[in-house]
C-alpha cells in the first residue's frame, strides 16, 4: 500500500473513532440472515403444508424477538412449489444460487425431499426435513425431524398386533402411490413376515395424489376383514384423507370393528371432517396438540396469540397444533442454537455443531440430535381420534427412541453404516 493509501486508512480509522461513521453500526444491526421456507401453499399437499408455512414464520418471528442468531435478525425467503415436485428442486435452486439463504426448512412428501436433495447436495445448501418418512436415506445435506419407521409404522403395527390394540391378524396396506407409502409398506411386509404373517393375510392397495372416491376400497376392506380380525394401516397423504375419513364413516366401518391407524393424518388434517364417526381410529406420531405439560401448553398459547394477530385463514378460530409443526419449531431452534455454537452459518461448521444439540420440545421430552445419524431421538405415541378432531393418546414409550434410518428388516440393511456418507467421524 502507498503512502496515499496509508494516509486513506488512518483518516477513516479517524472518522469512525470520532463518530463521523455513527451509522456504521446501524448498517452491521441490519444485516439479516436470510432462511428458506419451503412448502406447497397450493395444489394437493396445501391442507398440510400451509400450517408449516406460517409455524416456521412464528418461530422466525420468536427467535427474532430473542435476539435473532448472532445478533442478526432471520429474514424468511416464502416460496410455493404448489405440489409440483419438480418445482421444488427449481426453488431450491432459487433458494440457494439466488436468494443465497443459510438453510431452508420445508418438504412434506418424500417425493418433494427427493427431488431436492440432489440440488443440496450439489450447492451444499442445508434442508430442515420436518416430516415422518421411510427412512432408508441418509445425506450430509439433511436433518431429519420427523420420525423414522422404527419411531412410527413399526410401533404402530405392533401395538395393533397386541392384545391391548385389538390383536389385529389381517392387515390393509393403504397409500397414496408415491415413495413414502411404498417404502413403509415394503418394510411393514418384511415386518409382518417376521412375525408369521402370510402374504394371504395382506391387502395392498394405492390411490394417486388427489384421490377422491374412496367408495370402492372401504367396501373391499370391509370384505377382507371378513376373513379374521383386521387393522388397516394408512399412509393416505395431502387431501385424499378428507374423502376417505368420509366414506368409512358412511360405510360404518368402525374403529372397534376395523380399527385404522394413520401416520400421516393429525388435528390439522381432521379440521374438514366430521369426526364423530371416526372416534376410536387412531394415529402414531412423536406429539398430540393434547398432550398436557407446561411446555406444550405455553407454545400452544403462543401459536394461537400469532394465529389471531396474523389472521390466519382457519386459525384464528379454531387454532391447531400438530406433530410437523412440532418438529419445526425444533429443527428451526436446534439451527439456531448450531449456528451460535458454530459462530457461522457456514453449512458444514453447522452440521458439525448439531451434532447432539438438544431441546425441550412440547412433547414433554428433551429431545436430541443423534451426534452420527442426523435424525432425532423421538418418543412415539399412539392416539385415539376423538369427537373434536383432538386424540387421546392411549399408549407412549416412557423416553425418546434412537431412529433407525436402515431399517432392519430390509436385506443388507445391516451393513450400511449409522452416518452420511461424506460426512467425516
């Protein structure tokens, strides 16, 4: 540097020692990290992800009023891939290279977090995956806060196969036709099998995204559940559920007959339904809006001030919260608390800091980032839909379960490492 640009340098350390750059920290105050959130407002899939869309908002919302991340303030980046799973991996480009966000929260469907994650991997952008799944995936790029298998389908089904859930002998498999439902079934097959059930004694059938008449199936089901004592296992996604609750209420099939258990129906799906028919049919999930503890009840409280200051379409009234909802407001605090951990938002110092992170979430549970496998340790619970849309839960583990992302029952499974690949230790 020249003796001009020495000069140049000791004017302007002068200038802003002498306050003449007052608003210099202004400007660094209002710097803003910006965050992705991804989730259809529109098509199929929009009864389910609109209410992750405006909890991430919240959540936004209370970290900003605690200080934000590093002194920084989140800026949220909305965008609608509007059930179109092609248009998600175009977002999250537009995310990522565009937007230049730190992280993005989103997906519901398995079918949406495969299409972007390629596009993670690629521009190493980092996804907060909220939703239960299928396992049988692991990537550097994600965090996994819904529940694996084995902290869902698996306890479900053996629940329903014990002499307190009925002692179910004959099993429905009914999905929409996309990978989540197949996956799970596959496993739930190879399950079954292990437990002697024969191919006989298994009913699978799928629907496409969208499906309405449901007339068909519920009279098929009612005639295979002739043959012995049956529970049917749904993996029905997006507004589908709504036709379907309907027509086994108009068939009068029962839950002490033909007991359902749903892995992808909670409070928020149950708004549109009358649901007196379906009392006593149940779901598995790792939380219920019902479940009594302070910590639940003050971040209930705290949604429905936030639906009603923010009009939200359906909340203001009746609001709700749900299991996705859940996993969002803690996969958005654990990143919180990585980033701070990490003093970067830089994707792999975050990924290093989740590792073993921990929450007190509304479950009543402190959860945990596994420190190898990226998903949380979660409890799981079965629940009893009652007259008002809301579930008794009728049955828990006393502590969070460790996921398994490679299920056991798959052949090989045993052999693949409890880490992403590409990821160090």
């Amino acid at each position: 540097m020249d003796r001009r640009g020495n000069l140049k340098a000791i004017g302007v350390a002068a200038a802003v020692a002498s306050g003449a750059f007052a608003f210099a920290p202004q400007a660094f105050a209002a710097d803003t990290i910006k965050v992705g959130v991804l989730h259809s407002l529109s098509g199929t899939m929009a009864i389910s992800e609109t209410a992750l869309k405006d909890m991430a908002l919240m959540t936004i919302d209370d970290i900003n009023a605690h200080g934000g991340v590093m002194g920084k303030q989140l800026e949220p980046v909305v965008v609608d891939p509007a059930s179109n799973w092609p248009l998600f991996a175009e977002k999250t480009k537009q995310l990522l290279g565009q937007d230049k966000v730190a992280v993005i929260f989103g997906c519901w469907t398995s079918v949406s977090r495969k299409s972007v994650l390629p596009v993670l991997e690629e521009m190493n952008g980092l996804l907060f995956y909220p939703v239960q799944y299928e396992g049988e995936e692991l990537s550097k790029n994600v965090f996994y806060t819904g529940a694996a298998p084995n902290q869902q389908a698996i306890p479900a089904v053996e629940y329903l196969m014990s002499k307190e859930g009925g002692a179910a002998r004959r099993w429905v498999l009914l999905g929409t036709d996309y990978v989540y439902p197949r996956t799970t079934n596959k496993i739930l097959r190879a399950f079954l099998h292990s437990k002697g059930v024969k191919d006989a004694d298994i009913m699978e059938t799928y629907t496409p995204f969208g499906h309405s008449d449901y007339q068909t199936i519920v009279a098929d089901i009612k005639k295979f559940a002739a043959g012995g004592k049956t529970a049917v296992i749904s993996t029905i996604n997006g507004d589908s559920n709504v036709p379907f609750y309907k027509e086994l209420g108009n068939a009068g099939l029962k839950a002490k007959d033909v007991p359902v258990v749903a892995f992808s129906v909670g409070e928020e799906e149950l708004r549109g339904v009358d649901a007196k028919p379906l009392v006593g049919h149940l779901a598995a999930w790792n939380y219920f809006m019902s479940v009594k503890n302070p910590t639940n009840a003050a971040w209930i409280k705290q949604w429905s001030e936030y639906a009603k200051a923010h009009k939200i379409p359906g909340q203001t009234d009746k609001p709700l919260t749900n299991d996705p909802m859940e996993a969002t407001w803690i996969g958005m605090h654990m990143w919180k608390q990585a980033v701070e951990k990490a003093r970067s938002t830089d994707t792999d110092k975050v990924i290093a800091a989740m590792a073993g992170q921990t929450f007190k979430a509304p479950d009543g549970f402190t959860v945990e980032m596994d420190p190898r496998n990226h998903h949380l340790h979660k409890p799981v619970l079965i629940g009893e839909i009652r007259a008002d849309g809301q579930f008794n839960v009728v049955w828990k583990t006393p502590e969070p379960i460790k996921a398994r992302p490679w299920s056991p029952y798959i052949e090989g499974n045993d052999k693949k490492p409890d880490y992403p690949a590409g990821k160090s230790m």
